[in-house]
C-alpha cells in the first residue's frame, strides 16, 4: 500500500491572488484619497468664507500699512493704497525710486503681485527699492466709475512721489493684466505724475491676435455684443459679478477646470493640498463690480478697443491719449499666454505709430520682452518669472528710465562667459537691442479684413444694446431686487462650490473626522500597481477628449466669426468702415539748441554725445547694463555738487541723440567746444570713455575706429579735426543708441 504523498505549500502564490492584493491595496488607497480629497474641498469652502469675512481680503504675503484709502476721496472708490514693509535688516532705500504694484480688477481678489516671497513685490523690495501696493474692497462704492479710478490711481502715485522727495526718479508703476489698460489712462491723463511704467500680461489691442490662436476675443461675436454684460448688471440690480469673469477664463481650458486641476489633487493629495488651497484663496475669492464700470470696460475696450485709437473720451470733454505717455514702458508678455497674447500686448503700437521715426518723434520708449511659453498667470506668480524678468527689470529700471526714444527688446544672458561679467550684479546680462515696428508686426495680427470684422462686432453690438435697452430692459429692472440677485450670485458655480463644500453643509460635517483617520491609518498604492496605471490612463484619455473638444469648439467659434462678421452684406447692411484713429493735433517738435547749447555742464555733454556716436556701430545697437555700471561708478565719483540727478541726465541723453540723429557731422565736429581747455581734464574724460564703450563687448573695428577719431576730438587743443577717419557707418534703425 502506497503512503500519500504530503503536497507542500507553493513558494509563490497565484496570479490571481497578487492581482486581488495590489486591486485591494487601490481601492484602500483610492478610498482614502477620495477622503483626502474631499477634506481638502472642505478647507477650501471654509477658507473662502474666513478670507472674505476679513476686512481687506488680499492674498499679500508682505506685512503693509494704510497710506490711503479711496474711499475718502472727493470721488471714493473701493481702492487702496499700502505701503509694503521690508525686514528689519534690508530697510528700503529713500535715495531709490518706489515701485508701486497695481493689481488687476479682473474677477478676482487682489494680492497676486505680492502672493509669494518670489514675486514683482519681493523682488523690488530684494533690492531695496521703497514699495507700494494698490489693491480694492471686494465691493465696489456705489456710483464709482472707470474714470473715478483713474483719478484715485493718479492720487495714489502723487502720494506716493510725495512720500520719497529725495528719490533719484519718479514712481515705477507696475500694472498686472487688467490693470495694465488703467495705469495707461491714468499714465495718459497725467503723464507728469509716472516713472516707467511696466504691463505685465496687459492686453491694450483686443481686437488683435492671429487666427486659429487666440479665440477669447471672438466671444463678444457670439454673444451678439455687450448687451449680455448689460442684461447681467440689471440682474445683479446694479452690480456685476466678477464670478462671470472667472468663468470666462475658466473655459479657455475645460480639460483643466473640469478635470486636471482637481484630480492633480486628488493623485497627489498628500502633498498637493497645500499648494491648490493657498491658489484657490485667491482665485476663488470673486468680487463685485458695479454695472456701470463693467459697461464701460466692456464697450470701451473689449468689444471698441478704443484706447489706442484715441476714441474714449473723459467727463471734462478730453480724450485719452496714450502718446502723451512720455515714461518708459515696459512690455512683458509670452507665446504661451492665451488670455494676453503678444499681439493684444503689442500691437497697440502699430495703432499709435506709423513708423519708427514717428514714434521716435513722439518722445516714447517702448521695451518689450517675450518670454517663450510662460502661461498667463505665471506671468504674475512664477517663482521662475521673478527671479529673472522681474528682477532683471528691477535691477535695470534706472537704465531703461534713460534710453532714448524708439523701440527695444530686452535680451537676457546667463553672464556665465560673458567680458566684464564682473560689472553684472544678477544672473543675468541684461541688454535693450535696438527694435522697429516690422519686428512687431513679424509676430502675426490683424489685416484689414479683420479690422473690419471686429468693427461689425461693435456695430451689432450697438444695435442689440439699443434693442435691449428698449425692450427687455424696463422689465428686469423693475423685476430685479437686492435679494433676487444676491441669490443668483450665491447660486452661481463658482460661488456655490465654496457651500456646497464647506461646514456650511451638514452633509460634509462628518468630512474632518473621517479624513483625520484616513491619515493615521494612510496606506499609499505602490507606484507600479496595475489599477494606479489604468487611473493614470483614464485620467489621460479624459483629458484628451476634453482638450479635443476645445479644438473643436475653438475652430467652429473662429469660423462662425470670421464667415459671419467677414460678410460684405452685413458689413454694408449696417454700414460698417474700417476704423481708423482720431488723433489729437500733435504740436510741432521743439528746435533743436545749436549743436554747442546744450543747457547742461559741457563735460557732461561732451562724454555723453561721444559715447552715443560711438556704440552706434556695436553688434546689438542699444544698451548694455555692463556700461551703465561703469556710468554709475562714475557718477558716484562725481562731487554732489556736479553731480546730475537722473532726470537730468535722462534730459542730456535724449537731446544728445536726437541731435545726433539729425545734426551728427556738426554735432560731432563741435564736441572740442564743448570740452574744457585743462588738458588733465580733457584726458580724464577720454579715460572714462574708453572705459564706457569697452565695458561692453569687444568691440568691433567700426566701433575701435569711431572711440580712436573722438578720443582724438578730446585730445585736441583747438580744432575739431578728426585724426582718424570713422568707419563707414552700417545700416541700422532709429536714431543713436543710449550712453548705458
């Protein structure tokens, strides 16, 4: 008889038992973050109704004191104005000129410059300059208007410049988004009040963009015009939700409102909580508007985009008028931007100018920098951003205050490798090259066919505001009450979230505990469990479909648009023309002083007018931070008594290079008349010279040959005869270059 054989255990188990374990191990996990999760949308809730129960909600992340507020105002308005406070062992600087942050009214609470250590606030204040912030209530004051604003803003500055008399410049305004167009106005109406002035993210040109790209700005052709922002301002009985704008932006990206942006927390919930609540404090804290000022930016500007073809017009009968501008401007924006593309950014000066001599002639300095795929609220938030741009802009401001009239991009550099890499005090070398308008231009825009398709819009517009105005208007507005639309505003989406999940709903009070055990007893899926991949891959084909979606939608809203408003028989039905600007008479150019009265030292102008005849033959005409380092060490060197305030020297540098420009050869040949008869000091100027011009790069033969004929100049006793001839000049655009 055969004895059983005993049949030993298997060392490994089944497949289908390791399958059921890691199946069991994701459903833990998936329980437990859905847990996690929800917990996480419960302080949300909860954050939001804390956030606007405080007296200023704002996101800053910088200790401040009240300076002003614009309620007090012979025109009150809902904004603000304080002053940032720096640490205790870096105080502000009184000799540098204050920054001031404005923040954009676009929807949302204010605080976004200020939200992180690493942000347009911190950097200024990194570099000691004294900083100031202009923010708003989340309620407008009854009866504020658009040009109420202006004018607290413009108070606000001249507050500000008062603060500071021993600042060597005016104010520095920096306009994020939306609040870019409203530096501008101000800037316009009062161009003797602003520093340079910086719009970060700032659309000036709507109706621009190229096609197949930017669909946000056919939305009030679909709509069929403003008349819905009126029809929703007579609903909220007076007063626009800035909730509605909110939802706008949202649905630029569906796939990341509807999905992306949740369940990146919902995957990563252990470590992703944080970073979406302290987003959402800001994003999700809407605010009011009153009707009227919605209206108004709506008409003027989305859909009439008359504020650079000089078409809005002021209470006291003025227009604005973005020439007067005489401050540097400053131009931040990126291909990856889809709320502010370049051309809305830029293009607005193809609507002031018509050529570089004409905005040369105009007095203005444009410098624009386009970052390659930043999106638009990394423009404000981007640690990355900050520590670079805004902090390159900061460090140069002084020197972009100085550059002569025309249009220049600002080019940044690791100095790693650079000459003279020691005279760099950032990461990076900072360099204005010389600019026209057929650069902007070579970035994409509207032709004439789209001017006039847009024009169609604000038409139609026009007629269906009249048609609304006449008909459904006196009905809802005797139907509309405070109650009715403080309701529709709690029951709109991205109000009702915030109760739906929060302690406000009984439903979610048993949330923390649950979540609280989730925690200690927290057993995350390994990485490589089957079920995490098919999430990951579900997660992913959502996505997709979303964003094919959008393609979809964005492509038939384009053609709607452009085969609608693009029809000659409605365009000639309505009676549509290509607009055109209305400027304003410009005054004929001051003359020009002789070419040896210069209303300065003589000196002073003899260095300045050679080094801009000079560095016109660098590689990249323009101006270099390397060179303005060495100009200022110079200066500090220079008795006070002497010494040139900015501004002054600011005076020097322009006339000298519009007198180049014009005049070079006498310009040139009266540089010995203007210097002094001690030789020592005649050879002293040479010696800075040569140290000017060779701080930047090599230079090159036309420039070696240009530096060796005015070296000459200044060596010379008594005749302006040159002894070395200059090389001949090459090509280039605009007139001289700066002296930095």
């Amino acid at each position: 008889m055969t004895t059983p054989t005993r049949t030993e255990p298997a060392l490994y188990p089944a497949p289908w038992a390791h399958l059921a374990q890691q199946a069991m191990d994701y459903w833990v996990d998936a329980g437990q973050r859905s847990l996690l999760f929800l917990d996480v949308l419960r302080q949300r809730g909860n954050d939001h109704f804390q956030h606007m129960d405080e007296a200023w909600p704002n996101v800053l992340s910088f200790p401040y004191e009240l300076v002003m507020d614009g309620r007090t105002l012979d025109r009150p308005v809902n904004y603000c104005l304080v002053r940032i406070l720096p640490p205790a062992d870096r105080p502000a600087n009184p000799r540098l000129r204050p920054f001031v942050v404005f923040d954009p009214r676009a929807g949302h609470g204010p605080g976004i410059g200020g939200m992180k250590h690493d942000s347009e606030i911190g950097v200024a204040i990194a570099e000691r300059h004294p900083c100031y912030f202009v923010g708003f209530l989340p309620k407008p004051v009854p009866g504020q208007t658009v040009e109420d604003v202006c004018r607290a803003e413009a108070a606000f500055v001249e507050k500000v410049a008062a603060l500071h008399p021993e600042a060597d410049g005016k104010p520095t305004l920096i306009g994020n988004c939306q609040a870019g167009w409203q530096v501008m106005m101000m800037a316009a109406t009062r161009p003797d009040l602003t520093g340079p002035i910086v719009l970060a993210g700032s659309p000036l040109s709507y109706w621009a963009g190229v096609h197949e790209k930017n669909p946000l700005r056919y939305l009030g052709g679909l709509l069929g015009g403003t008349w819905l922002t009126t029809l929703s301002g007579d609903l909220g009985n007076g007063i626009f939700d800035g909730a509605a704008l909110i939802a706008n932006f949202e649905s630029m990206n569906p796939a990341n409102t509807l999905w992306k942006k949740n369940y990146t927390v919902y995957s990563k919930v252990d470590t992703e909580g944080p970073r979406f609540l302290e987003f959402e404090r800001w994003w999700g804290s809407p605010i009011l508007l009153n009707a009227g000022e919605m209206q108004y930016i709506a008409d003027e500007l989305f859909l009439g985009n008359r504020l650079t073809r000089g078409g809005i017009a002021l209470s006291d009968g003025s227009t604005v008028d973005l020439r007067a501008i005489k401050s540097p401007i400053i131009v931040f924006c990126s291909w990856g931007d889809d709320i502010t593309p370049p051309q809305q950014a830029l293009d607005w000066i193809l609507d002031l100018y018509d050529s570089d001599a004409d905005l040369e002639a105009g007095g203005q300095t444009i410098v624009y920098s386009l970052h390659p795929s930043i999106g638009h609220l990394g423009i404000f938030v981007s640690a990355a951003v900050a520590t670079k741009e805004h902090d390159e802009f900061a460090r140069t401001m002084d020197l972009i205050d100085m550059l002569p009239p025309g249009l220049y991009q600002a080019v940044f550099t690791e100095k790693t490798g650079v000459a003279h890499a020691e005279l760099v005090s950032g990461r990076y070398l900072t360099r204005f090259e010389r600019r026209g308008l057929d650069d902007i231009r070579a970035l994409g825009g509207n032709d004439a066919r789209d001017d006039r398709r847009f024009a169609t819009v604000a038409r139609i517009s026009a007629l269906n505001g009249d048609l609304y105005a006449h008909t459904l208007r006196p009905v809802v507005r005797q139907l509309a009450t405070d109650e009715s639309a403080e309701l529709l505003r709690r029951l709109h989406p991205n109000r009702l979230r915030f109760e739906v999940f929060s302690d406000k709903n009984p439903l979610m009070l048993p949330v923390a505990a649950l979540a609280e055990t989730a925690r200690a007893y927290r057993r995350p899926v390994a990485p490589d469990n089957p079920f995490l991949k098919v999430q990951e891959a579900v997660s992913d084909s959502v996505v997709h479909a979303l964003d094919t979606w959008r393609e979809l939608r964005d492509r038939a809203t384009e053609t709607f648009f452009l085969t609608v408003y693009g029809s000659a028989l409605l365009q000639a039905a309505i009676g549509v023309e290509t607009p055109t600007r209305q400027p304003e008479d410009t005054p004929p150019p001051a003359t020009e002083a002789g070419a040896s009265d210069t209303g300065h030292d003589g000196l002073a102008t003899a260095v300045t007018r050679a080094l801009l005849y000079v560095i016109q033959e660098d590689t990249h005409p323009g101006a270099d931070e390397r060179r303005f380092t060495v100009l200022r060490a110079l200066r500090h060197q220079t008795p006070a008594d002497q010494r040139l305030s900015l501004a002054q020297f600011k005076a020097l540098v322009r006339k000298q290079s519009a007198l180049l420009h014009r005049h070079e050869a006498a310009a040139l040949a009266a540089l010995p008349t203007l210097l002094p008869p001690d030789a020592e000091v005649r050879a002293t100027a040479a010696t800075a010279l040569r140290r000017l011009v060779e701080a930047g790069d090599p230079p090159s033969p036309a420039v070696a040959a240009r530096l060796d004929q005015v070296i000459a100049l200044f060596q010379s006793a008594d005749t302006p005869a040159a002894t070395t001839e200059p090389a001949p000049a090459k090509p280039r655009r605009g007139r001289a270059s700066t002296a930095a």
